[in-house]
C-alpha cells in the first residue's frame, strides 16, 4: 500500500511539474515586449503609476511576453534605445500637458524599429489615466487581432459596506485603481448600467421602510424613482435597448422575476413559484435565464418572455 501511495505522489509531482513547464514554454514562445518612458516634464508619481498600468494591462494581453524594467527613451528619436533593440515590441508613451491644460498620452508600438502604430490619447483629469492605459492595450489587441478585450475599457460598479446600515456604491476601472463614490450616506445596494453607454445605473435604496429601485443619472445628476416592493428589490438586467428591465420582487414573501418597461411603467410576472427565483438575466431569442430552487438546490433555468414552461439550462452536479 506504501509503495502504491509513493507510486502516486510521484505521479502527481511529475505531472505537476510537467503542467509548469508547459506553461514557461508557452510564456517563452510570446513575442517579447519592453515599454519605454518618454515623458519629460510631467509629475514624477503620475508617470510611474502609469508606466505600472500599462505593464499590467500588456500582461493580462497574454500576447506578449512584457518586460517590468522602466526604460527611458526620447520620443521623438527615429529607433529604439540600446537596452531595448533585443526586444521584437517596444510601446513608447509620453505624458505632457497641451496648451489648454488637458493631460495628452502620445502612444507608438515599434516592431524591429518600424512605427507599427501611432496614436494620441486626450483627457482632462489625472485620475482617468488609467483609463488611457486601458485603451492603449485594447488598441494594441486589436491590432494584434486577437479576441476583442472591449470590457478593459468599461467601468465597473459595485456597493460596498462601510458601516451597519450604510454602504457606497462606487464606480472604479476593472482593476480598481481608480475609485469615485457616487452615492453614500445610506444602504444602497445592488447596482446595474443601465445602458451601453454606461451614462446612468438603477440601484436599490433601503433607507425606509420598503425596498425602492432609483435610477441615477450620471450627466445630469438627476435621481428619479422607478417601483417599490415590500420584501426585495433588484434590477438584476438591463435590455439591450434600455427599455426593459428584469426585477428580482417579493410582494408576498417569495422572491420571483418580473418585466419591467420603463416607458409604460408597467410590470409583468414572469415565474411563479413558492420557492426562489432569483438574478433574471436576459438571453437571445425572447429568452430570460435565472436562478431558482425548484429542484431543492440552486440551478439555472430558462424560459421565454411571451409564455410557456421553464427549462432547466444546467445539468452538472449540486
């Protein structure tokens, strides 16, 4: 039994091994990349903390095998610096203010010397560079034509508890560097986009009595209510077109999906169920799909918006 049990962890080891090899070989067949400061006359914090986001995002590329070490170079100069040549990619920026005062990132991706691209990226605020950073790698992936990477643009949102019974809902880039509370002061909960455009969110306040959905505009600052319900209430989806919503309400003690149309005001029971129906998602085909506990344990169903039965999507273990 003692030697069937060694027989196994060496198994184990060795296929362990063999797994991180195989990464390291497949991280060394990656083009390398080395990224290059040009910035002459910029605040020092700002430009490091920049050169970190885009070594960061290059990274998560997983297109290239990316250099950490800051390298210095002028931007205007013709080829690459001596330090840098080995490398088959060098990504060269350069932060400077223009004569409006707006922050401009001049961005240029060198392949053996040669200018592969070339672009100037503008903004009006320091704390938004990190969004430059991200539009740099997307560019970049795109130019490479690999699978779009369109969410390392867009903003996230979430709540998060800062004391009992109060919480901020804060919109931040997908790797939190950049944080900007919107809404504070009470128990607000479970925020949604509610467009493409990312320009408004709904989210729930449970400051009184009964669970209220609010939608926030971020443009205009205006708060407008859009339905109560006693128990819950969650904007768990948006539709493409921003019209309809999908609510998570419990009126009578038990959570169910509803359809809501934010230009008629008028709501719609989707599921009814004694148990849970929970998080609705819109799908393809007039398709909802949403979680519910109708086979004793949490599973993922479907069903169409018009009418008829519920499928269940899922078929892996509990």
């Amino acid at each position: 039994m003692r030697h069937l049990l060694g027989i196994f962890l060496v198994t184990l080891l060795l296929s362990a091994s063999d797994a991180t090899i195989e990464v390291i070989k497949k991280a060394d067949s990656f083009a390398s990349l080395a990224v290059e400061d040009a910035t002459e006359s910029f605040e020092t914090v700002a430009s490091r903390q920049f050169f970190k986001n885009i070594v960061s995002d290059m990274n998560v590329l997983s297109l290239f095998n990316v250099e950490r070490k800051h390298y210095i170079n002028n931007y205007n100069d013709s080829s690459v610096s001596s330090e840098t040549r080995p490398f088959d990619y060098v990504l060269r920026y350069r932060l400077r203010h223009d004569d409006s005062g707006h922050i401009v990132v001049d961005m240029k991706l060198l392949h053996r010397e040669s200018v592969m691209m070339e672009k100037v990226y503008k903004m009006s605020k320091k704390n938004l560079l990190v969004f430059v950073a991200h539009s740099i790698a997307y560019d970049i992936n795109d130019l490479m034509g690999a699978v779009p990477v369109e969410w390392m643009k867009k903003k996230v949102i979430f709540s998060k508890l800062t004391s009992p019974g109060r919480s901020e809902i804060v919109i931040s880039d997908y790797t939190l560097t950049y944080q900007h509370t919107m809404i504070k002061g009470a128990l607000n909960v479970f925020p949604q986009w509610a467009n493409k455009e990312q320009s408004a969110f709904y989210y729930t306040s449970l400051a009184g009595d009964i669970p209220t959905l609010y939608k926030l505009d971020l443009r205009s600052g205006k708060k407008t209510k859009i339905i109560t319900s006693d128990g819950m209430m969650i904007c768990s989806d948006v539709s493409d077109d921003g019209r309809k919503l999908l609510l998570t309400m419990a009126p009578s003690g038990q959570p169910d999906i509803y359809l809501y149309d934010t230009v008629t005001k008028q709501k719609k029971r989707l599921t009814r169920y004694s148990g849970i129906d929970v998080n609705g998602q819109f799908m393809e085909e007039n398709k909802i799909a949403f979680v519910s506990n109708r086979l004793g344990y949490p599973n993922i169903f479907s069903k169409k918006l018009n009418g008829g039965g519920v499928e269940q999507m899922v078929y892996y273990g509990q």
